[in-house]
C-alpha cells in the first residue's frame, strides 16, 4: 500500500510539472520570446539575428519552437549583408529545465539554409564572432546541450579575396549530427555534393562545442566521394583556423579526375586508383607525406611513393616513380 501511495504522490508531482510548463510556455508573449532570442544571439555573437516569420509553439512531452526566415548578419566588411539565411529554424525544448530557469534545447532542426564562408584579402574570416556581452554569451554557449542536430538543404559558398580563386559551392543534402552515448563525441551522416561531384560520409567527430572554441578536433569518416571509397582518420589542432592538420587518407576508385574535380584540383584520369597518405601542416602549407599509390592510367600503370608539399598553393614533388606502359611521352601528360 505504500508503494502504491508512493507512486499516485509521483504520478501528480509530475502531472503538475508538465500542466505548469506548459502553461509557462503557453502564456508566454511569442513577439516577446523574438526579443529575447535576437538579443541573445546579438550578445553571443555580436552579430544581428533576425527573424521576420511568425513564432510558432507546439505544445507536448517535447515542446517545439519553428521559426521562419531567419537572418544572420555578416561581418561588416563582407561582400553580402547577411552571412546565414534560414528559411525554416525548429527546436524542441526540454520541459523541465525551464523549471530553473533555463531554455536548453534538446534537437535543432534547420531546412532552406544559405552560409557564406569568405576571407577578406587580409585572411580575416567572417566565422570569426566578436561577443557584446562575454557574460551573457558564456552562459548561452553553456546551456546549449544539443543532442541532435539535423539539417537538410545546406548550400554553403566559400570566397576568399586572400587567394583571388573563384567561388567555390557545396551543397548539402541532409546533416546529421547526433551526440554519442558518452558524449564525447558526434555521429556523424553527411549526404551532399561539392562542385557537383557526390559524396557519402559516415563516422564520428568531435563536439560542436570543440569545433567552435578552437579545440582539438578528432575525425573519423568513412564513404563515397566521386564514386570513390575513402578513409579519413586523424584530427585537426584547430578547426576554426585549419591549423595543426594531420589526418590519414585512403582512397580507391575508378576516375581520379572526378576527384579532383570536387576539390578542384586537376588530376589525371585513370581507369582505376588506390592511394593512401598522411595529411599534414596548415590550410596554406598543406602537404602529402608518406604517400603510396597505384594508378592505371589507361595507356600505362604507374607506382608512386613519397612526397608532395604545397598541395594549397604549388606543388613541390619528392617522389620515386615506377611504371610500365607503350609510350614514354605519356609520362609527361600524366
């Protein structure tokens, strides 16, 4: 009898929790909760936040906000006024935190969303965030325990004035990022294309929160990039930089070139490809080192072993070439 007591005094505890939550969300003025996330977004990030669509509310175990067309100002040198366009923004709350006098959210959901990534001529980033208000912003960062994060229809365009190369594209079917069950890390599903090429990849990362503190970043991603199967394995020192690279690659598949072509760098074309190196250095001084690979390049087959320095900017080449084919001029093309 006094479980049973126990569980009926359990019971309307927390019935009374969840009528009270609800009705603190039901009551609360949505042009007001507008406010309230611009201005935060504004201290954490120094940057205007602005949503022009009507503030939704769906009330249930997991209450959803969905927002639409939703701005995010760039930096104030930028070629473009805005740096993230959204045209559907959804999250999902967790209920009981309000009760301290919390928001965290649990999911985020992003549909229709545009990002500019660009460099002035100066190298300067536009990623790079200057807070209003240290205070307010460590606390928002704090209270964002996001355990999964989706978005679908991501089209990002990086510019840079610091190389004067042209506009590269990249668009993103559907992200999925999921914390893992010891929450050291994010499982990882990327569908998408870049300059028109396809890729699947699957595996983990490091938290969000490490990629955009600066912080050692670990990768571990496996799938299809140009009909090719890759390996990607290591971490970076600082993703926000590109600094402190050093991630082992394998590859295999049949065209080289269509490779290539989604980095865009020019490679030959080959009937068929296996190549493993270690990625090291910085974005700027990237090189291959302990580079192996076979290539079958239709009019001969080639061994290559080394490496290359200055895959970023130009190409320095340490390597010992074996290979067997009709005509040696072909060499040279290759």
């Amino acid at each position: 009898m006094r479980l049973k007591a126990v569980i009926r005094v359990l019971v309307a505890v927390i019935a009374v929790a969840l009528v009270a939550g609800y009705g603190f969300l039901y009551f609360q003025d949505h042009s007001r909760l507008k406010g309230l996330i611009e201005q935060a977004v504004q201290d954490a990030s120094g940057r205007q936040l602005v949503i022009r669509g009507d503030l939704s509310l769906a009330l249930s175990l997991k209450p959803t906000l969905e927002v639409k067309d939703v701005t995010l100002a760039n930096t104030s040198w930028g070629s473009e006024p805005q740096m993230v366009t959204v045209g559907l923004l959804r999250v999902r709350l967790k209920l009981l935190s309000l009760f301290a006098g919390e928001v965290r959210f649990k999911d985020i959901e992003l549909a229709d969303t545009r990002v500019l990534l660009e460099k002035d001529a100066d190298g300067q980033a536009n990623w790079f965030f200057s807070p209003d208000n240290a205070a307010r912003a460590d606390v928002a960062i704090r209270n964002f325990g996001i355990k999964r994060l989706q978005i679908e229809q991501l089209n990002i365009t990086l510019r840079s004035d610091e190389t004067g190369l042209a506009d590269e594209h990249y668009t993103v079917d559907s992200l999925k990022l999921k914390t893992t069950s010891d929450k050291r890390s994010l499982e990882v599903e990327l569908e998408g294309y870049s300059n028109q090429q396809h890729l699947s990849l699957t595996g983990t990362t490091g938290l969000l929160r490490d990629l955009f503190s600066g912080s050692h970043f670990p990768l571990s991603l496996s799938g299809e990039v140009a009909k090719a199967r890759v390996l990607i394995n290591g971490s970076i020192a600082n993703a926000l930089t590109l600094t402190g690279i050093d991630l082992g690659l394998q590859g295999s598949g049949s065209d080289l070139a269509a490779v290539g072509t989604l980095f865009r760098v020019r490679l030959p074309a080959t009937r068929h490809f296996n190549i493993q190196a270690q990625l090291a250095g910085d974005y700027n001084s990237l090189s291959a080192r302990q580079l192996k690979g076979w290539f079958d390049l239709t009019v001969m087959k080639l061994e290559v072993g080394g490496r290359v320095d200055g895959l970023s900017v130009s190409n320095e080449l340490h390597l010992d070439v074996k290979g067997s084919g009709d005509d040696l001029a072909r060499l040279g093309q290759a």
